[in-house]
C-alpha cells in the first residue's frame, strides 16, 4: 500500500475478505489522485488470487493474466 490513508480501507477488505464477507459491490470515491485506482486494483487482484492471499500473490496465473490486461474478468 503506497496510501497511508487508505490503510484502514484496505485492513477493512482484507478482514472481510478473511471472513468471506464480502458485500457485492464496492463504491470508491474521492478526490482524483488520492489512490483510488491502485486500491482497486488491489482489491481485484485479491479476489482473483488463486492462493486466496491478500495482498495477492502475483504469480499465479490469475494474476499473471491480470499484469499482462489479459485477464477475461
């Protein structure tokens, strides 16, 4: 996480995601610049992981799909 003030935000999703608690849907929102993006990135790569891992791993092929903007989701 480069954003300190996005880390409650990600602690939030991590133990959410932990405990399989995920809403459907997520709204990020904010001044432009502030992390958004990243964060949401973040976020889809740790759905996507396929060693459920958050941060993601990065070396599955789930996420080496997702580096490359191959990925079908």
């Amino acid at each position: 996480m480069t954003y300190p003030w996005l880390a409650p935000v990600e602690n939030e999703f991590a133990e959410r995601l932990k405990g399989s608690r995920l809403a459907h849907a997520l709204l990020l929102s904010g001044p432009a610049g502030t992390g958004k993006l990243e964060l949401a990135t973040g976020f889809v790569a740790s759905l996507h992981c396929l060693e459920n891992r958050h941060p993601a791993c990065g070396t599955c092929r789930s996420g080496q799909l997702l580096s490359t903007g191959a990925h079908p989701d």
